[in-house]
C-alpha cells in the first residue's frame, strides 16, 4: 500500500532528524506537525511548542492535541508588544518585510530564540508536497504539480533561512517532510491520492490513521499557522517596517 510506504519512509526521515536524547517540534497541533511527533516520541523525549498571541485558538487546541498524543507541551504565549519585537528582529536579521511571512515565519523564530532543546523539528513541506492548501482544490492536475514545485522551492529557500538563524543561536533545525525521499515519493503521486472531493492531504491523513494519531487530530481542517495563532492579525495592525 502507498500509505504504508509513504509511512515508512517518513518515519525513516523523522528518525534522521533525532541525533540527541530530547528535541523539540514547532506544534500547532494539525495533521503534519501531530504525525511527526507520534512517530519522533517512539525514539526520543519530545517537547511540543505552541506559540501564539494571547488567546490564540493555536494555543488552546495545541495544548489538547499534546495531551491526546501523550507528550510535554509547552505554551509561548507572545503579546503584541513581544510578537512586534520578535518581527522586527527576524525583519532585521533577514531583511524579509512581508507581514504574510513574517506571521508564518515569527513562530519558528521565537522556538528558535527561545526552546532550551538545541534540535527543533519543523511539519514544514506537507502542506507544498501533499495538497494542503486551499487554493490547490480548484487546480488541475498539470496546474497543481506546477504551483506545487514553485510553493516548494519558496519553502526550501525559507527553511535555508531558518537554518541560519537556527545555527545563530547554537541550534539545528530539521524537516522531515522536506527530506529528499518524501518530496521523490510525493511528486510520483496521483493527484486524486492527495485531493479529492475536497478533501486534502489524503495519503498524510491515511498515514495518521495507520500510524495510530487520533482521528480528533488528523480529520480536523485547520486554518493555517499565521491565523491560527493570531500573529498575523497583530502585525497586519501593528508592524510599520
């Protein structure tokens, strides 16, 4: 079966991101971040981190999503004066000035900055690699492999980002989904495996379910992590760079 593989292959790149007896994963508590901590947990100490504004719904389902798997959660709950002044540093450091990604990008900065485990693993990539977003629902198959190549070598140049910023503060940064066997197995999908009746992430979803993640979990939609944690709002109202 596709999805067994597809299992086994990313457990293979998860457990090439653990090299140390604890690490911690940037947790919204959705489908990509939740698979990757079941699988992380079977061999290491796992800290799941969610940042968000005060009040955030990140923050709350996060917290729950943590208990439901079984590991350690902690909450980095930013005011507005701390998440403008995280903005303003990442802005400062990479010269990136878009609130869009400064709000996507701000909740990895601050587990950067600010988790003591010197590892930090990352769900980015699914959402390129296996149909996450809304917009791929109304592409054609041709129309959807090419958006997802150009969202991917966005991400790609983004992670090269947060690699450095990561080795500023003494850390390594990992992404499982990103590995160079699951982007081989995803693009060598059928579009009807990732989306279809509008629903996305087929295959990582059926993943979920044989790895043993939740279904509270892996059948939720969530809204994307700049919303979610309600720091794009903020900056959108706040940041003037």
């Amino acid at each position: 079966m596709r999805e067994i593989e597809l299992l086994e292959t990313l457990n293979a790149a998860v457990l090439r991101c653990i090299n140390t007896n604890e690490v911690a994963i940037a947790f919204s508590g959705g489908l990509d971040s939740a698979l990757i901590t079941f699988l992380g947990k079977k061999r290491t100490r796992v800290r799941c981190y969610t940042v968000g504004v005060v009040n955030a719904e990140d923050l709350v389902w996060g917290a729950h999503a943590a208990h439901l798997l079984g590991v350690a959660h902690q909450r980095i709950e930013l005011g507005e004066e701390e998440a403008l002044a995280l903005a303003k540093e990442f802005a400062k450091i990479t010269g990136i000035n878009s609130v869009l990604t400064l709000s996507y990008e701000l909740p990895v900065f601050a587990l950067l900055k600010l988790a003591g485990e010197m590892t930090i693993i990352t769900g980015a990539g699914a959402d390129e690699l296996f149909g996450g977003y809304k917009r791929y629902l109304s592409m054609s198959p041709a129309e959807l492999e090419t958006n997802q190549k150009n969202d991917l070598e966005k991400a790609i140049r983004e992670r090269e980002i947060e690699r450095q910023i990561a080795a500023k503060f003494g850390k390594q940064i990992c992404t499982p989904y990103m590995d160079e066997s699951i982007v081989r197995f995803a693009f060598s999908l059928p579009f009807e495996e990732k989306i279809s009746g509008g629903r996305r992430k087929i295959i990582l979803r059926e993943c979920a379910k044989i790895a043993g993640v939740p279904q509270e979990i892996y059948e939720k939609e969530k809204k994307a992590a700049q919303y979610s944690s309600g720091i794009y709002k903020v900056l959108k109202k706040r940041l003037d760079l």
